[in-house]
C-alpha cells in the first residue's frame, strides 16, 4: 500500500469516528434538550429549536422547515402549538400573501431566554470548560459540515 492510500484510510477511519462521535454527542444533547425543554414549558427540542431561529428576526414557514430539517406537515404541527401556547404568531408576507411568516411573540423571547440561560445545559455539556476561541472555532466547524450535508 502506498503512503497516499495509507493516508486515505486513516481520513476515512477519523470520518468514520468523528460520525460516531458526532451521534454520541447528539444522543447526549437530546437527553439534555428534552429536560431543558420541559423546565421551559415546551413539549420538544424542535420548539427550541424554531424559537431560537426567529430570535433574529421573522421567517417563513418554508425557511424554517429547511432549517430545522423537517417535513412541511411536521413544521406546521410544531408552529399551531407554539402559536397555541402563544409564543409566536403568524401573519401573510406583505409582499406575498402565499407565503405565511412566523414571529416570536415577547413570551416565545422569554422562554428562549430562559432556555439560552440555563446553567444546567452549560455544566452538563460541559461546554464551561472551552475558551471562547475554541467554541467559536468548533461552532465554524459544524455549520460548515451542516453546510455541506444540506449541499449534498
């Protein structure tokens, strides 16, 4: 075997464990989200997951689904029981009424707070522990690989 294929395999062995890892990691997470979410008043870590997506501003139901990897029955599912549990509204775009825009509500912000806040999350992750540079670093990391997966 030549250095060139050696090297392919050894790459190919760490991709093959850092997907191994990365569903250990996510595992873990869910455990963690699931309780966080509960505290919060949520029924599921997808609920945080739309919230957290509007903190920057409204969105669309159809940007939505495609950032949180879901099906269009699933998306308008979670959206009628945060709208239910009033933490966001909706309304048709201004400039185009086809196309259902979603909001967070000032009490869909408060729980987002309170979840962004949580020490429990932190300590348990263990995220505490990393410099600012590194997490900076390691959240580059996975939007690049989301990134990447979504092009493929």
């Amino acid at each position: 075997m030549t250095n060139g294929a050696s090297a392919l395999n050894q790459d190919e062995q760490l991709h093959g464990k850092i997907v191994v890892n990365l569903f250990r990691c996510s595992n873990l997470l869910e455990r963690i989200g699931r309780k966080l979410v509960a505290e919060a008043g949520l029924t599921s870590v997808h609920q945080w997951f739309i919230l957290s997506a509007l903190s920057d501003g409204d969105l669309s139901l159809k940007q939505l689904r495609q950032n949180a990897h879901v099906t269009k029955q699933n998306m308008t599912g979670m959206i009628e029981r945060l709208k239910q549990g009033e933490l966001v509204s909706t309304c048709e775009d201004p400039e185009d009424r086809r196309v259902t825009m979603v909001r967070l509500t000032d009490k869909g912000r408060q729980v987002l707070n309170r979840l962004d806040s949580f020490d429990a999350f932190g300590q348990e992750t263990n995220l505490k522990h990393l410099c600012t540079e590194d997490l900076s670093s390691f959240n580059r990391c996975l939007q690049r690989l989301i990134d990447n997966m979504n092009d493929g």
